[in-house]
C-alpha cells in the first residue's frame, strides 16, 4: 500500500496533467494540418525541412510542420478523399482502337496472301501486321493500367505503366518485327522460289495500303493539331503521349514496307530474279529495326522521367506569384507519370511578415489556384524557402547547369 506522501504526489501529477492535456493536443493539432492527397514527398534542402510523407500515415496524407519540425501520426479520423487519376487523352486512345483494327484485317490479308503466293515479302508484312496488333493491344493495357488509383505501395499512382508499356512494343517491334523479316528475308536470298499468281499480292498490298493509310492519316492530323509552331521532329521528341506517336511510326513503317514489298515482288517478277523478293524482306526489316530504335529511345526518357513543358511551369509560377505575400517563386520541380499526369515540387519564399498560420493560409490558396487551372497536376507540394537557399541547393544538387 503506498503511504499517505506517495498518494499526495500522484494526486498532484494527475491533476498536472489534466490541466495540461488539452494545451498538448491544441498544439499538435496547430502544428499538423492535412495538404493534398498526393503522398508525395518534397525535400529540396535539407534532411529534416519542408515537406514530408508522416511514417504510418494513411495513404495520400502528409503533414506541414515548423519550428522543431517534429513529425506526428495522422489523426485517427482522417480520411483521405477518393482520387481519381486523369485518363489519357481519348483522342489518343482511339487512333490505338483506330490502328488495331487496321492491323488486324492487314495481318489477315496478308497472311492469306502469303500462303497462296509463297512470297518472302509479303510473309514478313504480315508477320509485321500481327506485331503491330499485339503492339497496339498491349498500349490499350497500358492506358488501362495507368489510370488505377494510388495506394500505399505506389503513392504517385501507375502513370508510368503507360510509359513502361510503350517501351516493350518498342523492343518487341524491333526483336520480333524487324529479327522476323531479317530472317525471312535471309533465307529466300540463299534459297530464292519463284512467287505464284503475284496479281494476289498486288490486290492486297493495295488493301493493306488502304487500312494502314486510315490510322496513319488519323494519328498525323493529331500531330498536326498539337504540334505548335515546331517541327514535326521536335513535336514528336517533346511529346509525352508516346501511343500516339508510336501509331505514327508504325504505320509510316508499315506504308514504307508495303511499298518496298510491291517493289521487291515487281522487280523479281519483271527480272526474273526471285532474290530481290528476299532482298525487298531484309529491307523491311531494316525499315522496322530504325523506327523501333527511335520509339524505345523516346520511350526510355519518358519511363526514367521528363519534366513538364516550359508553358506549364511558367504559368504554375506566375499563378503562385499572384499571392499576396509571396516574395519570390524560386523554381519548380516537374515530372511527368503519364500525358496527363504531372507531379510538382515548387519552392516559394514568403514575406518575413507572415505568420505560420498565414503561410498555411498562403499554401492552401496556392494549391487551389494552381490546381483549378492545371488539373492534369495531381500532386503538388509547396515548400517555403528563400531564394538564396534554393539557389545554393540547385548548384549542390545540379552543379552550375540551370533546372
């Protein structure tokens, strides 16, 4: 039994601490305050300043804090909102549709022809035809997959499996298209056969030219449309939407190989040299091995991370400029996870004046502003720093080259 002086003090520390319970929880709750539902993790400087992920918190909440800057769990009543990842522009999506069909009947029709014919180039057309369809299927799944919501494992979401997608029909294009042609083309040059009823390649090669040119004139005028005032190189290198422009390649791949097909069978016949149907096959080929050497090099920049278009990142800055109380704008920090799914980091300096309530308010203003004009911005983080400090972690981070 505890003595008479042990009860007193226990009595003191327990009225001690009633009195002082709720000025804690009024502290931890001014000190934590719930920011967009992104679960990205903002660090531009230093290891235990700005912004950062709350460890065991729920997915999609962060927290803002200062003076020690102490991180706490979120409140067990949080709920983070339902977030819906931006799809991809339809229009894109239907040029794939548009292109698998196309594809689909070519391969069919050429397949036939092929079999009834015997010709080398037209087996490697249609052994492109069904590549292409397989290509295009597996971009449909990508836009499928990219557009599933964030969890705790993947807290951006799964943008990028469009990206990642792209990249593979990029390697099948050249190991099963361009490797396929090159070996057909290879073994009628060291055993070259006389083509049968060569007018049944020519009628097909004519449908084929007409399907593919369909998907190919639909996929152009989007280029078109979207490219500005740049060339048609450029526009294709700053594009982040890479089915679209993979359509583009294909199909111009594809009207190149028929046309180098019809050729091949035209001269074989008029010559009467059955090789230049197995020479017209291992161009294809070559023709196949160049387009997809360029879709999985642009493909690989966009899967490791490009950032956002200069026009973008200039308007979110003039928007957060537009505060009141906003010193400065310092940079931002962009990537893209998919077309239309942009993650930025932006370093703002405040007025010295503001108090920490009024940053918050400052903050929260900001990200409304920028978020209503750019939706296709799905997580926003904004971290109070002078420009000077900003400046010097730029050249630590990125040497002398500007962001």
């Amino acid at each position: 039994m505890p003595s008479a002086e042990q009860s007193r003090r226990l009595n003191d520390k327990a009225i001690s601490f009633a009195a002082l319970a709720p000025a804690a929880l009024a502290s931890r709750s001014t000190m934590c305050r719930r920011l967009q539902p992104t679960g990205f993790i903002t660090n531009l400087s230093e290891p235990n300043t700005g912004l950062r992920r709350i460890p065991n918190a729920a997915p999609y909440s962060t927290a803002y804090y200062s003076g020690h800057r102490k991180t706490f769990p979120a409140h067990d009543s949080f709920r983070p909102p339902r977030l819906r990842m931006r799809r991809s522009s339809s229009t894109s999506r239907q040029i794939v549709y548009l292109a698998l069909l196309g594809d689909l009947l070519v391969a069919l029709t050429k397949g036939m022809a092929a079999a009834l014919t015997g010709s080398a180039a037209m087996l490697s057309e249609a052994i492109h035809s069904l590549v292409d369809s397989a290509n295009e299927a597996l971009l449909l799944h990508g836009y499928r997959m990219a557009v599933r919501r964030p969890d705790s494992l993947h807290p951006l979401g799964y943008g990028r499996e469009l990206y990642f997608w792209s990249f593979i029909v990029a390697l099948m294009l050249f190991g099963l298209g361009a490797g396929v042609s090159l070996y057909e083309g290879v073994q009628h040059i060291l055993t070259p056969r006389k083509i049968d009823r060569p007018y049944v390649n020519y009628i097909v090669l004519a449908c084929a030219f007409a399907f593919e040119s369909v998907s190919w004139h639909a996929a152009f005028r989007k280029l078109q449309a979207t490219r500005g005032d740049v060339g048609y190189w450029d526009a294709v290198h700053k594009s982040k939407d890479p089915p679209f422009f993979m359509v583009l390649f294909e199909d111009s791949a594809a009207l190149l190989g028929i046309i180098i097909a019809a050729l091949g069978i035209f001269l074989s016949q008029r010559l009467a040299l059955p090789v230049l149907d197995g020479v017209a096959s291992v161009m294809i080929g070559l023709v196949l091995a160049c387009a997809a050497t360029i879709l999985a090099i642009e493909s690989k920049s966009l899967l490791i991370g490009e950032q956002a278009s200069p026009v973008l990142i200039s308007a979110a800055i003039a928007l957060a400029l537009e505060e009141r109380g906003i010193v400065s704008a310092n940079g931002a920090f962009t990537v893209h996870l998919s077309p239309d799914q942009i993650v930025v980091a932006m370093s703002v300096e405040f007025s010295e004046e503001l108090r920490s309530l009024e940053i918050e308010h400052r903050v929260e203003s900001i990200e409304t502003r920028i978020r209503n004009a750019h939706p296709e911005i799905v997580a926003l983080s904004i971290k109070p720093q002078t420009q000077q400090r900003f400046e010097q972690w730029k050249t630590m981070h990125y040497g002398r080259a500007e962001i």
